[in-house]
C-alpha cells in the first residue's frame, strides 16, 4: 500500500512547469486540479476510483486523467467530495 502524505496546511503543488492551472479543487483525502488546456490531473488517497485513472490505486503525484484525452474530452469544471470526483466536460 502506498503511503499518502496528508496535510492539514498549505503546500506547493508539484505539478509540470509549462502546466497552467485554471481550477482546483480538494476533497477529504484528494485533489484534482483543471490545466487552461482542459487536461484533468488528480493525486491522493484513490482507494476508491476517485482519481479517475481507472483504478483504486493512491499517488501522491499528479497524474493526468487519460481517459478524458482518450475521449477527446476538455475538463471545464471540477468539484471534489470526501471520496468522489466531479467534472464537467465538452468534447474537444
């Protein structure tokens, strides 16, 4: 089991340096972030698919969402909740 660093206090996010962040949102134990490209990257506690990556795997790095890619999807809104992750989307 992966260890998932949990803080109750502000912090840097690690994310890509050429990535602009549009919109965040934090859930209990998760965070998804929306790039100015639509891309999706989510990174925490997974245990229960709610990073959207197709599995129920923890990670405490930023991971972008393919399926959305896949799909030929633009993530333009996201709310996360204490083990979900939301999203609006439009096709590219």
């Amino acid at each position: 089991a992966a260890f998932i660093s949990i803080q109750a206090f502000p912090a840097l996010l690690d994310l890509p340096e050429d990535l602009e962040v549009s919109a965040v949102s934090c859930g209990s134990r998760h965070t998804a972030v929306i790039t100015r490209g639509g891309e999706l990257y989510t990174w925490g506690w997974g245990k229960y698919g709610q990073l959207g990556h197709g599995n129920n795997i923890s990670s405490d790095q930023a991971r972008r969402v393919e399926h959305l890619v896949a799909k030929g999807l633009r993530a333009e809104e996201v709310v996360c909740g204490p083990w979900t992750t939301y999203i609006c989307v439009l096709e590219r």
